[in-house]
C-alpha cells in the first residue's frame, strides 16, 4: 500500500475531511486533494513528510486509565508551542479555554513527553502553604517552615534544576487559585525564572490582574497566550 492510499483510507477511518486537514497543517486543501489523486505539481516529498507527521502527531493519550482520541491537533500544537517558548525564554505563558475543549488533554500529552515538567492541578481554596507543599511534593523539593522559607527553598531549587536542563511549572485549573496563592507564584518566578505555564478557564485572566489590580506586576509578566479554540460538528 502506498502513502497516499494509508491516508486515503486514515481520514474516513478518523472522520476527518480534507478541509480539516489543510486546516491543522495550514495547507490549501485542493493542494491535499491534487497529492492524494497524484496530480499535485509542486514538492510531493515535503508535502508527504507533512502528512507523515500529521498522522504521528494524530495519536490516542491516556487519561484517568482510559484512552481518549484527540482530535484538536490545532489546540495541542499551540498549547505544546507555548509551553516550549516558555521553556526557551523562561517566562510565564497562559492557555484559556472553556470546559471540555481539551486544555488538559493537550498539557497531559505535552508532560507524557517531558517528565522533567512539574503539573499541578490546582484545586479550589487552597491556601498558598498548602500550594507550595504540592509544588514541593511533586517536584521533589524538600522544605518546611513559613511560605517565605517555602518560596525560598522552592525557587533555589528550581535555579539549580535550570542549570542542568529544562523544566517547566505547569498549573492546570489555575483559575482556582486565589490572589495569595498567585502572589506566592509570581515570587517563585521572580526569584528563578522558572518557566510556568498556566492553564485555566477565561476566569484566569482577571484573576491574574487581581481585584484591585494588585496582581498587575503578574499579569504583565505573561508573554505566551492561547486561546483554545472549539470545533463544532460542522468544522469537524
């Protein structure tokens, strides 16, 4: 079997049209069309190592101990995109989304991959010593005393874990987090640079500006943004 059968036969298989694939890759779709009937005139290897990958990167993520297929190859790009450019640049990047449009799926799927990457779930009225105890938890810091201690010891050791390789905090469900427990992040940052990336509802961004305004100095460190974006069954 030839490439351009496997994808004939791969897009039906996954109820995907071609309209949806040149959308995903950024490719007109009479091009895909032309490649699949063998009439396509321009670089047919280039545009067959797109489809190759295409089909790759299409691929089934556990979950809560159950396969999911994800669909939105678009939200997962941007979303794995930004937490990269976080990374690189050691900045604060946000991902927003409502629910159900595949924000964790895509952070899940980046963390599966890169298991120096620390994910926090955050949950509702958690105090910021309580925060920082999971942090420390799960990035296998040990620390104790008040949260500045706390601050101090995690931020020192995600300076050393910088010096030999990539990490990033990531802190899904983050519009849970309340103005003190935000604060307490950004002094993580400031004092690590530490990349963080902060996945929530579109309830984080006033949230992160505080009620006030007290949180601007965060708000204004964030650089990466998404938007993600929902498919309705027509696009699909």
């Amino acid at each position: 079997m030839n490439f351009q059968t496997e994808f004939k036969e791969f897009m039906p298989e996954k109820g995907l049209t071609q309209a949806q694939v040149g959308r995903s890759l950024g490719i007109n779709a009479g091009m895909l069309s032309g490649w699949l009937n063998g009439s396509y005139k321009g670089d047919n290897a280039t545009l067959g190592v797109k489809l190759r990958d295409f089909i790759n990167s299409y691929k089934i993520i556990r979950e809560d101990s159950q396969y999911v297929e994800l669909k939105d190859l678009m939200n997962l790009k941007a979303t794995h995109m930004i937490i990269d450019e976080a990374i690189l640049d050691r900045e604060i990047a946000i991902a927003v989304g409502e629910p159900g449009s595949g924000k964790t799926q895509a952070v899940k799927a980046f963390v599966d991959k890169n298991p120096t990457a620390v994910l926090i779930e955050a949950t509702q009225n958690v105090r910021p010593k309580e925060m920082l105890q999971i942090i420390a938890k799960k990035a296998k810091i040990n620390t104790t005393g008040s949260v500045n201690d706390m601050i101090y010891a995690i931020s020192e050791s995600f300076k050393k874990t910088l010096k030999n390789g990539n990490t990033v905090l990531i802190i899904d469900e983050a519009e849970n987090l309340t103005t003190s427990v935000l604060e307490a992040i950004r002094r993580i940052w400031d004092f690590s640079r530490v990349p963080m990336v902060l996945i929530g509802t579109h309830a984080l961004i006033p949230n992160l500006k505080g009620c006030n305004g007290e949180l601007l100095q965060l708000y204004r460190r964030v650089t990466g943004r998404w938007e993600f974006q929902e498919m309705t069954d027509s696009e699909w």
